[in-house]
C-alpha cells in the first residue's frame, strides 16, 4: 500500500468535536410521503488520527434524552419505550472497527453502533471538508457523515398501519453528522 493509500489530510492528533459547531442528525419517513428531521443535542466524539490511517479510531456517545424534532409532544414520545426508551437505554454510543480511505477526501467508516441495548455494525461514509485554526488559535477539522441504519435491526418496532398500506414512521433512518473537531493539546 502506498503512502498516499495510508496518510489522510487530518493532521495526527486527537480531535474532539466541538458540540457548539457541530450537529448529530437524523431523518425518517412520516407516513410514507414527507421526512422529518431531528437532531440530539447532547453529544461527544473523538478522532484519534495517527500517522498512519489504519491506526485512526472514531468513537462517541450520544444522550438519547437530547433528541430534537422541534415538536415537544413527539419528541416525548421519541424518548419513550416505543422508540428510544431513554430512561432504560439513556446512551447510544458508536466505536470505529475500521477507517479506510476511498479518495483523497472521502473515508468509509466500519464500527458498532449500541443503540436500544443492541449492537451492530454500521458503514458511514466521512468526508473531510477541510482545515483551518480559528481566531483562538485552535486547530480544527470538519467532516460531514453520512449513514443509514434499519430501526428493527435495533429493537425498534413500533408502527402503525395507516389505511394507504404506508406505514407511519418509516424503517430506514438516514444519519447526518456535521462535525467541527478540535485538535487537544
């Protein structure tokens, strides 16, 4: 493997993610025609890179109890044993296996994601969107990650059959993470 196949254009270093700048998102199906989008608000991730990339982890942790839809009543109902059940399951967390690049930008993302008290594997696909030092003199990194995951592969299987044989919250979950890291000292 090459050089260039091996290194990334994240300087090495520990990198956690600025939650003021940063969003941990999501998408589902309404009843089959129109997405609602959410997002938790409540987060924290780590990217250790090292000089080589097959070295580099990414991990997090997610407070269930954060999610945001901006509709209280349905976030309440998010946060009950219908979906999260966030009293019983009041994390989600997520541990890379594997970091590899797919171009000079673009890297697929292996790891397991612990959601609902069960754990799979999940791709993500991250791609870097560049690096700067803020007017702090802080060094940071953002990526946008991008991901999708099945809601009964993780427990979660309310629904309800509406008359249009459409079903009122869809399967899929589409994952959107845009994310401000900085370089820790």
């Amino acid at each position: 493997m090459s050089a260039t196949a091996t290194t990334t254009l994240i300087p090495t270093g520990t990198w956690k993610a600025d939650q003021a700048h940063s969003k941990a998102g999501f998408a589902v199906k309404h009843m089959g025609i129109a997405t609602v989008r959410g997002e938790f608000t409540e987060f924290e991730g780590t990217l250790e890179v090292g000089d080589d990339l097959s070295t580099a982890k990414a991990y997090g942790t997610v407070k269930v109890a954060s999610v945001d839809t901006s509709e209280p009543q349905r976030d309440e109902h998010l946060r009950s044993p219908d979906f999260f059940d966030a009293e019983t399951f009041p994390k989600l967390s997520f541990q890379s296996t594997s970091i590899e690049p797919l171009d000079d930008e673009t890297f697929r993302i292996l790891g397991n994601l612990t959601l609902h008290g069960v754990t799979r594997e999940i791709q993500l696909e991250a791609v870097v969107q560049g690096t700067d030092t803020d007017p702090w003199g802080n060094e940071r990194v953002g990526l946008e990650i991008v991901g999708e995951l099945s809601r009964s592969d993780y427990g979660m299987k309310f629904n309800q059959a509406l008359g249009s044989g459409n079903l009122l919250v869809g399967d899929k979950v589409k994952l959107a993470l845009d994310v401000s890291a900085v370089k820790q000292d």
